[in-house]
C-alpha cells in the first residue's frame, strides 16, 4: 500500500518543486508574487450562535494567500536587501494573518566583495563611547 502512495506523491512533490518563478527584474529588485483564492459552503443546522462561537468558519469567497518578495539582485539596495510579505485569512475566518520580514544584507554575508573593509584601521576606530 506504502509504495502505491509513494507512486502518486513523489511525482507531484517533483513537479511542484520544477515549477518556481522566475520572477520579475524591476529596477534593482527581483519580485515575485503569488495569490491564491478560494471560498467556503456551509450547512449549519442548530444553535447558530454556538456555531459562531466555537467555530465560527462562515461560508463565502476567500482571499486564501497573497505573497510577495522582493530580492536585491545586486545586494546594494537603499532601503533593504530582501522583502517578504505575506498574508491570509481575509474574507470570514477568524484567524487572520499578516506577516512582513525585511532585512538588509552585509558586504559579509552577500559575498559581493573579496575584501569587504579595511580592517588595519580598526584599531584606531571609536567602537563605543562610555556611559556617563
């Protein structure tokens, strides 16, 4: 039974990893974007109020998923290297969702550069200042 399973899950895990967007070039950012809709019918027989109050899934149409990302492609960007946006439950659920992470790369961790700075000058350089 375990390999007839494996016979339809393997390939559909394939071809949902073969198939990720190229993206957009605009300006200095790479984007991509997905949207996902949906919708939901119910048949509630009963106590309606109980139903809102303990699972409260109302039926009607559905904004699913709605993603953005935005990538730097040259790691030099002004505001921020990477941009993720992401959000859903719009359109009846009660839980809604809106996550937004942002972060700008170093010279380090981009790998853009051989050498990334001067380090005979750090012995000279004020790090901190004492508190008073």
């Amino acid at each position: 039974m375990a390999a007839v399973i494996a016979l339809f899950v393997l390939p559909a895990a394939r071809a949902q990893q073969e198939t990720e967007q190229k993206g957009l070039d605009q300006g200095n950012y790479n984007i991509k974007q997905s949207i996902e809709f949906g919708g939901r019918f119910t048949s509630i027989s009963g106590n309606q109020n109980i139903y809102d109050t303990f699972v409260n899934l109302q039926q009607g149409a559905r904004l699913l998923g709605f993603t953005t990302e935005m990538r730097s492609l040259d790691h030099h960007a002004t505001m921020f290297d990477r941009l993720y946006f992401s959000n859903f439950g719009y359109g009846g659920d009660p839980d809604l969702l809106l996550a937004v992470k942002a972060n700008k790369l170093s010279c380090v961790s981009s790998g853009c550069h051989e050498v990334v700075h001067n380090v005979g000058t750090l012995a000279k350089a004020k790090m901190w200042s004492a508190q008073p």
